[in-house]
C-alpha cells in the first residue's frame, strides 16, 4: 500500500513494447522491479468507455458510456465528446479516495467535469463567433489553470489531436502534475497520455513511428519519475500504468452510412455547406467510433439493416434488440443494432455518395460536428490546407472486442504488491479495486 499512487492512463502500450530496454528503459525497469501483467479491455475499446469502466468497475451497460459519443435522442444530435462527469453512471475512484480523507487529481481525463476529485484538468477551448479558437483549459478548483500559466503556458492543444499532434500535449501534462505535486501533493493522480495512439493509427502499431513514440513517451516518463523520485512528499510514489487498448493494423474500411444511404434509410438535408445527415427523418443512420457502431433505427426497420449488415465484407458481428447484452450494449443510448469490425477493419463516418456531397466541415479538423471518430484528421495536406478524404490512409485502429494476444494492452507496477499478479490477464472492471487496495482504502 502507498500513500502516493500515479496512474499513468496510456493508450496503445502493449506487453512487448515493455519488454526491449532500449526502447522503453524506463517502463522496463518499473517491470523489472516490480509487475508486468496484460489487460483486456471491455467493448468497445475506446477511451471515453474504458475509461469510465476503470473508474466505476462496471461495464458500460451500467455506467452508461457506450462509446467516445452517443445520439441523443431528445435532442436529436450525436453527442461527440461530451465531458461532463454526469455521463458517468456510478460510483468513481474519486468518491472512494475523498471517503478516506486522502485527496486526487485527473489529468485531460473523457467525461471528468465536474466529478468529485480535488483537482481536475482537462481542454476546454473557447469558441468565438468570429471563427477564432482560444486555448484554454476547464479546472476544478476554479482558478486552477490560471495559477498555471505563468509556469507552463497554455496547453499546447493542437499537439493533443490531429496533424499537428505530438508528445508536446504528454509534456505538457506530466510538467502540470509536477507543478500540482509542489503545490498541493495529492495522493492520487491520474494521468492520461495519448501519445502513442498518434503514429500507430497514422502508420500501424509495429510503424517505425509507432517505436520512436514510445522511445520518446519513455523519455518523458523518466523525467517526470525523477522529479517525483527527488521530491521528499512522494519519494514513495508507486506508478501503475494501464493501457486503455492495444491498437491492430488495419487494411479495409466500413462505411455502414453510405450503405444505409443507399438503401433509403438515411436522409440528408443540404444546409449551405454540403449535405448533412438528416437524423430526426432518417429511418436509421449510424455513429461510429473506431471498430465499433452504433446504428439508431426505427423500429420497423431493424431487421432490414440486420440483414443489410450481416451480409457486409469487414463486420465480425451484429447486435440487435436483446442480444446487445451478449457485448454489454443493452443500455438506453446504444443504438438499436450495434455493429463489431474484423480487427483488420475499421468503421468511417462518410455518408456521401459523391465527394462532391461532402460537407465542408469533412476536410476539416472537427470533432465535433462528425458522427464518428475520424482519424483522417492526422493526414492535413498543407497542400490544400484540408484532410482528404480518404479513409484508407487509416493504418491502424482500435475498439473490437479482444479476441488475441496482439489486442492486449499492458499494465506495469513499479512496485510489487501482493494485489498484482505478474503474467495475468486482468480485465478493465479489476482497476477500480486494483488502485484503492493500493492506496489501502
């Protein structure tokens, strides 16, 4: 048990990318001293999902976070990104850690606003009418990131996500914790670094890029473990880093709007920038995160897209009605019929028939407007100042159900403890009681 515990959210990080010291010295020596184990994560694998299971220890037909967004039926949008902690469905790690008198801090956690943790950090840009995008930063307390900036300046948000991203935004927030720890020194960190999704869903999870991401979240990590090494209040910090999900090369794309387009199901509308979904008058239409979708259908309908799905190249599965259980998607945002890809597949958002069609927020880096994650975005051509619009470039994704070795993620404890077993298979819904028996709550 420790006083001092930082858990080190890192996406991507597989068994074996631990196991080379001379690409990863310093995960390999918290290995060496302490646990290296694997971890297998609930469907879908994606960050908003796993995360909101490790905090609760329930899977997401209790807690509620079906994917990175859902359709909001009332509202009739998809909801991208959403951030607040009211999404969240359940007990947290945070409410364990205030009931014993010990204090916490998140770092650029999904869906954290507003949770019970003393310290909270994470984007929030301000949008201006004139097109402008500030950077800035949600903090609990309020006031919080402003103390910051004098010390660090403002979080390098276009190194967080899309063409520009890179391990600035990882340093950014290791360089906060450190700032958090001198000020305040809480017990409990948790810490997401995104670094290493970047290069392997732009060149494949074995990419030479993929490698260099690692040696250089490594290099990070030493840095940031020396500090807390040298500081007296955390000399005995145990640092336990979980992977989210391990990322699988890719060689095909799904593109389920298009099919339910064709097939007279989706509608558009044709506001003045291109052709946009029509949700409230479409029969059925799909959000798609990753390797995972989400397909919101009429009634009368489900089984026509059934069928329609089942008969389709690059999908291993399809859920509808009562059988969502068989995957824990039997909850009231999931969508009627829920689609898994091949591990080789992955499934794009394009609903357009014609490039032609497309909206013009599609060439733009936007995260928001999009019912689906596009990891398009990586590839800006500077040539035309716009992503293209091709899925294909994509080599590497995420979110299927684990179903071999290569989908497991790592975890490594620098310390041993009697509550981690070294060569085991943990699932997500263990780390909530993982990381308060380490804190001995």
């Amino acid at each position: 048990m420790t006083k001092h515990l930082i858990y080190l959210s890192v996406p991507g990080l597989r068994a074996r990318d631990v196991s080379d010291a001379s690409i990863t010295p310093t995960l390999h020596a918290w290995a060496g001293a302490g646990v290296l184990a694997e971890i297998a994560p609930s469907f879908p694998c994606v960050t908003s999902t796993v995360q909101a299971t490790t905090w609760t220890g329930t899977g997401p037909e209790q807690h509620g976070v079906i994917a990175n967004a859902f359709y909001d039926r009332d509202r009739k949008e998809v909801e991208f990104w959403v951030g607040r902690n009211g999404m969240v469905q359940g007990d947290q790690i945070w409410d364990a850690v205030a009931g014993a008198q010990m204090t916490s801090a998140v770092w650029h956690a999904q869906n954290i606003k507003d949770a019970a943790a003393d310290f909270i950090i994470t984007p929030e840009p301000i949008h201006h009418d004139d097109g402008r995008t500030e950077l800035s930063c949600y903090s609990k307390p309020d006031g919080l990131y402003d103390r910051m900036l004098p010390n660090l300046g403002q979080f390098p948000l276009q190194h967080y996500w899309g063409p520009l991203a890179g391990i600035e935004s990882s340093k950014w927030i290791l360089d906060a914790a450190q700032w958090l720890i001198s000020a305040h020194d809480p017990n409990f960190h948790y810490i997401y670094l995104p670094h290493l999704d970047y290069a392997s869903q732009k060149f494949g999870p074995d990419s030479p890029q993929a490698i260099e991401a690692l040696r250089s979240l490594d290099a990070e990590l030493a840095r940031f473990a020396a500090f807390v090494a040298s500081t007296p209040s955390t000399q005995d910090a145990v640092f336990l880093v979980v992977s989210e999900y391990a990322l699988t090369d890719v060689s095909g794309v799904v593109y389920p709007n298009v099919a339910l387009h064709e097939l007279g199901l989706l509608r558009t509308r044709e506001p003045q920038d291109g052709s946009v979904i029509d949700f409230e008058n479409s029969r059925a239409f799909a959000m798609v995160d990753h390797q995972c979708a989400h397909v919101y259908v009429s009634d009368d309908d489900v089984d026509a897209v059934v069928a329609l799905f089942r008969e389709m190249d690059g999908i291993d599965s399809v859920y509808a009605r009562d059988e969502r259980s068989d995957i824990g998607m039997n909850h009231a945002r999931s969508g009627e019929v829920v689609l898994v890809a091949r591990p080789d597949h992955w499934f794009a958002y394009y609903w357009w028939l014609r490039d032609a069609d497309a909206p013009t927020f599609a060439r733009t880096v936007d995260i928001h407007r999009k019912p689906g994650y596009d990891p398009v975005e990586l590839f800006f051509d500077p040539k035309t100042k716009s992503i293209p619009l091709d899925a294909t470039l994509v080599k590497g994704s995420h979110g299927a159900p684990v179903a071999s070795g290569a989908q497991r993620g790592a975890i490594v404890c620098s310390r041993p403890s009697p509550l981690i077993e070294g060569g085991r298979i943990y699932r997500d819904t263990e780390i909530k009681p993982l990381v308060t028996g380490l804190l001995g709550l």
